[in-house]
C-alpha cells in the first residue's frame, strides 16, 4: 500500500469525509466541481489540514489527528501540480526548476538531477526562457520538471490537461504517461473528463457530494459506477428511475417502459443503459420506437427514440456508426435493452 486516505473536513456548507487507497499506480478522482476533488489533494499535500483522520504514503504518516501528526508541505514530499502550473513568472525555466531541485543538498548531485530532468523533458534550449515565452504545452512540461527534480513521494495532478486544446491535450496526455510510468509510485489525478480518467488511470474513485461513492480498476467502475451520479460521471446518457413491479421487473418512470432485470434488489432507484449498448430487435426487452430526432456527428448518428405508447417523458438516445444507421434508418424501429447491459444504480 503506497497511499492511504480516511480524511474528513467540515467547510459548513460542505463536508469532506473521504477514503481510499492505492498502491503504485495512478487512481483517479472523478468527479463534477464542487465534489471534494480538489480539497482531498491540497489536504494530502498539506495545503488543507482536515479535522480527523489519517493520510499515509509510502509508510510516513502525513498527518493524523489522534496522534497529533501533521507535518508541513515541505516535510511531505508530495508533488502538487495546479491547474495554472503555479510557475515563478519572473524566473527562467533554468531557475523554476532549480527552485524545485533544493532540497538536494549535494551541489555535484543537484546539478546532475537538474541537468538529467531539463533533457528527459525537452526544456534545455527553453533554459533562459520565462513563463509567458512558452506554451501551454511547454509550461506543463516545467511544472513537471520542476515537481520531479524534487524526489517527490507522490505526484497530485489536479486537472493538468483543462487549460489545453483538444490537440495538444491528447498529445501531453501521451508525454505524461510516460513520465507517470517513469515514476514508479503513487499518483493521484483529479479530473471531470471520464475520457482522460479511463485513459490515464489504473483505478478510479468515483466522488460526489464529498465521499467516495464508488472505488476500483477503471474497467470495473465503468461497467458497474453503482450510483447514478456515478453512472453520469462515467458517460451513461440514458438513466431512469424505476418503481418496483415485482421481484425481476421495473418501471422505467422516465422512459415509461417496463423491463424483466435479473439481480434487481431493494437498493435498486434507478438504471441506466450506455448509448451503445442498446441492440437492434430481437431480444429480451424489446420496445418499438418512434424516432424524434436524429442527431449527427462526423462519424456516428444519435438516434433519439421515444417508445411506442409512451407519449412523455426523456427519449432514449441509440449512437451507432453512420454505416450502420444508414441501414436501418426508419421513422420507426424496433430495439432491445439486453439485461446484462442494463446498469443498477441507486442515490
């Protein structure tokens, strides 16, 4: 275990009361603003001190409200990246990460740990260059550097990608996993982009409201987020809430639908089908549709269906492939919501 955190805060307005832990790997908290991504970073890097609980990483004990353990920034090591890349714009790029490599006390050392970063990041011919000479891109790549040089126990990277172009986005992402897989250790990044997450982590905490309301490897949230603010952070345009019929059978309230559901239990509030996951007819849980809108996009149709009999409430959105919809394109069509397909979500 490289991490651990069972922290809890209390803004008045908001409570923070989280808990997870990882090893060396790259969990991401996901989350809509305002969730308590943001606050349970600056709380491990001690930027927040929360009123109890315990933060541990790599076998040092952070902080620890029984035991009065609270150490300062300096003292964690923690690696926290902010959004706007924090760098001294009135120092060179040389001298950004310069300030980051002083904790090395060793002259000959410092210099070869400086020299090795500014080579393995690209920034030698930028050297004498300040922030606002650079690019988005190549200011990302000094706050890496300058975080790096410093040895630090953990890397925190809160929203690293937001200030960037869709292109440029996709390229860093690239660049910072390799410097993650480098790294070796724990590293935590925040995140509302369910995208970016699924690409650049190994396990995500799904947060809402402060808590962790689910926890595990990407590809195990994402087929199961439990929740339905969970199921919308991980893309799922389709949700309803549902009203018991008996024991395999729900109400789709917003879809005005009912469907046969194995393992439905008493927990069970709403559920959720992911735009790709509805098939055509046949199959079990078959509806006929009226298509109210149809929605393109450079490479794929959204067909927005509204069930037979079901005069109100939210159409269900099907994406497929132009090819695919061009086939079968009608003002009505027939389709199925195959159970294992259906999410089971609760609040």
């Amino acid at each position: 275990m490289s991490i651990y955190v069972d922290i809890e805060k209390d803004l008045g307005s908001f409570r923070l009361k989280t808990k997870f832990e990882a090893g060396d790997e790259t969990i991401a908290l996901l989350g809509a603003s305002g969730c308590g991504k943001s606050l349970t970073l600056k709380c491990i890097a001690g930027i927040e001190k929360p009123d109890r609980g315990k933060i541990i990483v790599d076998g040092v004990t952070l902080f620890d409200s029984e035991k009065k353990i609270n150490l300062t920034p300096q003292q964690r090591r923690t690696g926290l990246m902010f959004q706007n890349y924090a760098l001294f714009p009135n120092m060179t790029v040389l001298q950004n990460i310069q300030a980051g490599a002083k904790r090395e006390k060793d002259k000959r050392k410092r210099q070869e740990a400086i020299d090795s970063v500014m080579d393995s990041f690209g920034l030698t011919e930028y050297a004498g260059r300040y922030p606002h000479q650079l690019s988005g891109g190549q200011q990302q790549r000094v706050a890496l550097a300058r975080i790096l040089v410093s040895n630090p126990r953990i890397l925190l990277l809160d929203e690293p990608f937001s200030a960037l172009d869709s292109h440029l986005r996709f390229k860093l992402e690239q660049e910072v996993r390799q410097v993650i897989r480098k790294f070796g250790r724990s590293v935590i990044l925040v995140s509302h982009d369910r995208d970016e997450v699924f690409r650049m982590s190994d396990k995500i905490a799904i947060m809402a409201n402060g808590r962790v309301e689910a926890l595990g490897a990407k590809a195990d949230v994402f087929a199961d987020p439990k929740t339905r603010a969970g199921a919308t952070l991980t893309g799922c345009k389709n949700i309803s809430a549902v009203r018991r019929i008996d024991a395999d059978t729900v109400y789709a309230t917003e879809w005005g639908i009912s469907l046969k559901l194995p393992n439905l239990t008493d927990q069970v509030t709403s559920i959720g089908i992911r735009m790709r996951r509805i098939r055509p007819a046949p199959g079990e849980n078959t509806f006929r549709c009226k298509v109210v809108a149809e929605i393109e996009d450079p490479f794929s149709y959204t067909a927005m269906l509204r069930p037979i009999g079901a005069d109100e409430g939210a159409p269900l959105g099907w994406l497929m492939d132009k090819d695919k919809w061009l086939q079968i394109r009608s003002d009505e069509v027939e389709i199925c919501l195959p159970p294992e397909s259906v999410l089971l979500l609760h609040d």
